[in-house]
C-alpha cells in the first residue's frame, strides 16, 4: 500500500523522464486527481498551459496516468479512448491491456455488408444474426429517405439496449473525419449514446444486429437501412420488455446464453 503523496511523487517523477520534458515544464494538475478504489488517476500538461489556459500551449499525447495503491505501479492510460474508459479497464482488469487494443481496433470496425451473417465474436451460433448498418469508410452504402416514425422508434430502442455481452469498444464514425462523430444522438426529447453498444432487433425468423452509431448514420450520412429492418424496428416489443426477451430466446439461444456467461457445448 502506498499513500497518495507518494503516488504522486512517481507520477511526477514519469512526467520529469518524458522526452518532451525539456522542451515544456510539466506539471500535475492537482485539481484534476481522481481517487478510486484502485488507486489514483493524475493528469498532466505544460506549466504554461496551466498558467495561460491558453490552448496553444496544450501538451499532446499527455495521457493520464494510473497509479495502483496496492502495487505502487504506474501505468499509462491513452488519449485515443475516454479516460473513464480507460479506469473502467483498469478497475476490471488490473492492468490495461484491454483498453490499448481497443484503442487500437478503434477505427478499423469491421465492414460487413447489410443482411449478411453477422459473426459476433463469443457468441456460439450466430447463423440467425443479420447485419446491419456496419459500415466503413470506402465501402459504398445504401442511402435514402427513411421516416420520421422509424428515426423516433430506432433512438426510443437505444435508450437501453439489452446487450448479451459486457462490451468495452468504442466505435467511431469512420465519416466524419476528423472527430470520429457524437457519442450522442438526439432526436425529439431523447438523448442517447450511440458507439458504445448494439442493438438486437428481432424480426420474424432472425434478429438483426446493429452497431448503436447506426443512428448518427440515419442522421448525419443519409443511410437507409434494409427495409425489413425498418419494418422490425417499428415493430419491435419494448426494449427489455418480457415479449421482448422472448423474441430474443426465440430466435437465438446463443445469445442468451452469452448473457449469462455460459458457453456451448
Ligand atoms: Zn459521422
């Protein structure tokens, strides 16, 4: 066990060793440090950022930095994920190997073409999974008027999608360039996150599944998705709901039994 003051003399002395140390004064930004069960989280910048606030002397690249209070270890998060990303791997793990390959999966998102298979990794059977909306950069993709109503029913399922695996990626909009999209998507009165999960729309025989971005995608890059999707959206039993889940079983038990950490025989 290490306490906090020594905790963030290592952090500290890190920042001393980088190479861009004797180019910029680096200093903790105490008001920054967040305690958590684990340890602390401190961040860093140029003095002179601190002291300005003015961006131009901003630091890159200056990722926070974890240290464990049990081990007294320093590790070193990312820019490239939200930090809360970044604790949340460290919390489960204990270390943050996790985070730096979703990190670096970040923006190859597998392109899978709509209606096909949808291979999710750790489910067993995936033969009633269809894609939909896993779209990438240069790979063309349908587009078009879609309603309204479907909009409105697509973003009231994102509210809270039931989701059959803990997942930690984060998926960025591989068209908007240079920010890699929102992380929200808002339409009417409802406000939800979108990159962060999937959605399963069960349909008459299949269940369809979709990266939640799919809603920016509908908004912000005028894809239409599939019709029968359309169609299984405005249909769809509340999320989460009894008629729901049974849908869900229905059609695919090796998502279920994903949910519940089993694995098939
Ligand atoms: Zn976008």
């Amino acid at each position: 066990m290490i306490t906090k003051e020594e905790a963030r003399r290592r952090a500290l002395a890190y920042i001393e060793e980088r190479p861009s140390a004797h180019a910029h004064e680096m200093v903790l930004v105490d008001a920054l440090t967040q305690e958590e069960d684990f340890g602390w989280v401190f961040f860093y910048d140029s003095k002179r950022h601190v002291e300005t606030g003015d961006r131009q002397w901003a630091l890159g690249g200056n990722a926070p930095l974890i240290v464990d209070r049990r081990t007294g270890e320093l590790h070193v998060t990312g820019t490239a994920l939200p930090t809360e990303h970044y604790i949340a791997v460290y919390r489960r793990d204990g270390h943050l190997q996790r985070a730096h390959e979703n990190a670096a999966t970040l923006r190859t998102l597998t392109h899978v073409p709509d209606l096909v298979e949808c291979k999710l990794p750790e489910i067993a059977d995936t033969s009633n999974l269809r894609a939909v909306g896993w779209l990438a950069r240069w790979h063309d993709y349908a587009r078009g008027e879609v309603s309204a109503e479907f909009m409105g029913a697509l973003v009231g399922l994102l509210v809270e999608p039931w989701q059959p695996l803990e997942y930690d990626g984060v998926h960025q909009c591989p068209f908007c360039r240079f920010t890699g999209g929102p992380g929200t998507v808002r339409f009417g009165f409802t406000t939800v996150s979108v990159g962060n999960s999937n959605l399963f729309v069960p349909a008459k025989d299949v269940i369809y599944v979709a990266p939640s971005l799919i809603a920016h995608y509908v908004d912000a890059h005028d894809y239409a998705p599939p019709e029968q999707f359309q169609q299984a959206v405005l249909t769809c039993p509340a999320m989460r709901s009894f008629a729901y889940l049974k849908a869900i079983r229905e059609r695919s038990r090796s998502l279920v039994a994903a949910r519940r950490g089993d694995r098939l025989p």
